[in-house]
C-alpha cells in the first residue's frame, strides 16, 4: 500500500510542477502581446490603423513567435499574418518583409496534418 500512495504522490507532484511551468511560461507578456495584437488587427481591420502602430505590431510578434502555439493559434484565429500584410501594405509600401509575407499567407497549415496546403 505504500507503494500506492508514493506513485500518488509522484504523479501529484509532476502534474503540479507542470501546471506551475505553463503558468510561468505563458506569463503577462503573452498574453499582453496576445491581446495588443487582437486589438492592432482589429484597428487595421476598420481602417483605423496609424503608422506609428508598427513598433506595437513587431513587439508584439517578436514575443508571440517565441510561443510558436501561441502564434499558431492567434494566426488562426484573426489571420495575423494576413493582417500584418494588409498593414504593411497601407503603410509601409517598401517594406523588405512584403515578399516573404506574400509567401507566406498563400499556404495555411492543415489542421489535422500539420501540412501546408495551398490557398
């Protein structure tokens, strides 16, 4: 029986450390960025959006791209990348990323597979 209880514990304590870890890893700065991004989308969705929102927009990426699930998520959500395209592209005609953004909004990723899968 004591065996029983030690395994208990064990598994109690994995499981606790693990929610400890998530609930530090996904602090305030992701979901600060998660939100600001939503909010920048939707500005750029009405046509609301300002030039100086670039700084905003690549902070907030910067800090979303190192929580790739995260990312995935919000570009499924809203279509960040789509978004920050049509941003770019109001405000910033000459931007070098313009291209690769092009690229990278033709091909989505399939939910089930995991596979890009062209639009």
């Amino acid at each position: 029986m004591d065996h029983i209880e030690l395994w208990i514990l064990l598994f109690l304590a994995i499981v606790g450390l693990g929610w400890l870890s998530h609930k530090h890893r996904y602090s305030g700065k992701v979901r600060t960025a998660y939100r600001e991004l939503k909010e920048l989308a939707a500005k750029t969705r009405e046509n609301k959006s300002v030039a100086g929102d670039l700084v905003l927009w690549e902070s907030g990426l910067k800090e979303l791209e190192r929580h790739p699930n995260e990312y995935n998520l919000l570009d499924q959500e809203i279509g960040l990348r789509e978004t920050f395209l049509t941003y770019l592209v109001k405000h910033y005609p000459q931007d070098g990323r313009l291209e690769q953004l092009r690229a990278a909004t033709q091909y989505s990723k399939d939910d089930v597979w995991g596979m890009k899968v062209r639009r």
